[in-house]
C-alpha cells in the first residue's frame, strides 16, 4: 500500500488551520508523513522540497525571485533550511491582494519556532504531525498485534511494511543523529551523544533526574538539559509534568521522560525481537510508555495540547498519568498485565481519597473491559484511542 493512499487524522485539521492562517505550519519528527499530509490537504499548491540543492541555489542566490514564482503560494518543505525565506514570506503573505497561502513544513521545531518567532509571529497556525496512532492504524485496516505495535513503533514505513522494522528503526536512529543533532547543535563527540540517548532509553517512564545522568555520561548539567532540548524539538521524547496542586503534603516535582515512538524506543535498548521484548526487565516502562504516546498522539491530532500529568507522593504514592478536565481530573493507572485483580485499583482509590472525588480508569495489557464502584473502569490496551 502506498503512504499517499493512507489516512492521516490531521488532514482535516489542517484545512481549518488554512481557512484561518496565510500560512500553515506543519512539524513533526522526520519520516512521520509531513509530505504525504500537505500534498493531501493541499493538492492544488505546488510542492518544493528545500533539501534538494539546485533549489537551494536559487532560494540563496535570490530569495524573492523564488516566492514570486508561486503567486498562489506553495508547500515549502524542510523550510527550517533556509531561515533567510521567513523575512521574505512575511511581506509577501501580508499582501492581502494576493490569495498566496504558503505551507511550510520541517522537522526541526527548534529551528522553525525560532524563525517564526522572529518573523511570522500572529500570522502561522501550526499543525503537529506525530507517528500514526491505534485509531489511524484501524481506520486504514493495518492491524496488529499489541507486541507487535510496540516492537515496531508507528512511522509509516514500517507500518506499511515497506521497510524493516530493525533496519529502518537503527538507520532512523543513525541518520537523525547525524543529521539533525548537528543541525540544532554543533555537537562535537557523537559518541557521547549517542550514549545519552541510549542513557535516556533506559529511563523512559522514570523522573527525570539530570545530575545522575550526567554523571553517568561525564557531562555537565547544562549540556544535559541542552540535549534534552534537542531531543525534545527533534519529536524524539517528550515530558510529562507533575501535577501539584496546592496540597499540604509533599509531591514530587520533576517530570518523566518518555519516547513518543516504542519501536525507536525499543531499539535503543536492543529489544529486536518480540521474545526479548517479552522477557525485557523493562517491559513495564515500555508498555507504559506506548499508552502515555498514544494518548499524547491522539490528543495532538485533536489540537488538544496540555493538561497531562502524572502525580505522586514523596512517599511514592503514584497515578502514572491524570488528564486534566474542567472541573475535576480523570487518573489513569497503566499495567502492562492482561490479568486483573483488585490491588491494581489501590493508586486510583488513593488518588480518590486525597483529592475527594470519583472518578478513574486502569489500561492494562488485554481486552478485557470491566466497571467498578466509584466509577472506576478497567479497559483493554485497544480502547486507550478514546482516551
């Protein structure tokens, strides 16, 4: 099957970006189907990629005889590669004459946000495209099994089976160092910064602690959190931040850290293999992770950014995710366990009890779908695309 015939959630969301913005911004890490999504929502505007070089010699040589080319406008993908074209776009898009809506898309949030920061603030909608979710898997009937979902992770090449997971994901992982990592960063040793990586594999679902990492690399505390930075605009992790509301009683303070791709996240740690995975010690944290990247995924492709967090007590009372809603919160509890029995209900009877309230849900590993007093529910992995 052929990635352009695949459905992606955002398509329409990027419509509606369009009907508001003169140009749409569309991010996301490398290969998740930018391309794919601009030329779908956008089939009437011409596509240039700014990667190939005899187009890079022309936007160089004369910024605005190239945009001048394209009176209704274009897809400019990889745009974060010429910064000088933001000072240019911004003339031409407020020439409301003209009906010239530009796309721009790129990888590199970093480098992007920078830039329209600078020049286009007010005048760009985003759109975050992230890997595909359960939902787009289902809806493009691509199903798999649970530990095949997260083996091998949700970029549209392996989910098409155009490529090997293992090779893609290790070719992934290589190129995005090589490339990207120096881009945003001039990043000396390679080697120690893929160290980092891995260091911060074997973390995912874990507080965030900075010093130990550093330590453990023998690099200092800024240059940590510098990386961390890089990791987090290249789409590659992502934090989930404590909630601590205005309680008496101590609550911990630093954020989790995890991966928005299992399979990169897997092959980090060496898991290439459905057996390994199986037997990995970090299977828990694995499985936890995937539920927290669907939710983070779905709610993306919803523009529904915010509002999650996990919470838990200096004594390590703990809810591994709460989603924040009006006027209470939903707690969820992640056991990657397809058996239930009623002592995985504890941390969300504990969350009940400090913050008085009904209310709460366990995601485990089967299929199962139960409802409990207090209006606690257990659902199987598969429902977590309601969430």
């Amino acid at each position: 099957m052929e990635n352009t015939t695949l459905f992606r959630a955002l398509i329409e969301e990027a419509k509606q970006v369009a009907d508001e913005f003169k140009i749409v911004c569309v991010t996301g890490p490398r290969q998740a189907g930018k391309t794919t999504l601009c030329k779908l929502a956008f089939p009437e505007k011409s596509y240039v990629s700014l990667e190939d070089p005899d187009v890079l010699i022309k936007v160089i040589e004369n910024p605005r005889a190239f945009l001048n080319q394209y009176k209704k406008g274009a897809i400019l993908d990889e745009v974060q590669n010429v910064p000088i074209l933001f000072n240019y776009l911004q003339g031409i898009v407020d020439n409301k004459s003209e009906n010239n809506q530009f796309v721009l898309s790129g990888s590199n949030n970093f480098l992007m946000q920078t830039s329209i920061s600078q020049s286009l603030a007010g005048r760009v909608g985003y759109i975050e495209l992230l890997p595909f979710t359960l939902q787009e898997i289902k809806d493009n009937n691509l199903n798999r099994s649970l530990l095949q979902h997260i083996l091998e992770g949700f970029y549209p090449a392996i989910v098409t089976k155009k490529s090997s997971y293992k090779r893609w994901t290790e070719n992934y992982i290589k190129t995005y160092i090589e490339r990207d990592v120096r881009q945003i960063r001039n990043i000396g040793n390679i080697l120690v910064f893929h160290k980092f990586l891995k260091i911060c594999a074997g973390r995912a679902g874990q507080l965030l602690n900075v010093s130990s990492i550093s330590k453990d690399i023998g690099v200092d505390v800024k240059t940590i959190e510098a990386w961390l930075g890089v990791l987090e605009s290249s789409y590659i992790v992502f934090r989930l931040a404590p909630l601590h509301p205005n309680f008496n009683k101590r609550v911990i303070k630093s954020p989790k850290l995890y991966f928005y791709d299992t399979g990169v996240l897997c092959s980090l740690l060496g898991i290439k293999s459905i057996e390994s995975l199986e037997k990995s010690n970090n299977y828990g944290a694995i499985f936890e992770n995937f539920i927290l990247a669907e939710v983070t995924k779905n709610r993306k492709n919803k523009q529904q950014d915010g509002n999650l967090y996990f919470f838990r007590d200096s004594i390590g009372n703990e809810v591994d995710l709460v989603i924040e809603k009006e006027v209470s919160y939903l707690p969820v509890e992640i056991k990657a366990t397809s058996k239930f029995n009623k002592e995985q209900l504890r941390n969300l009877k504990w969350f009940q009890k400090v913050f008085r309230q009904d209310g709460g849900l366990l995601v485990n590993a089967g299929t199962e779908n139960l409802s409990f007093e207090k209006v606690m529910n257990l659902v199987g992995w598969e429902e977590v695309k309601e969430l």
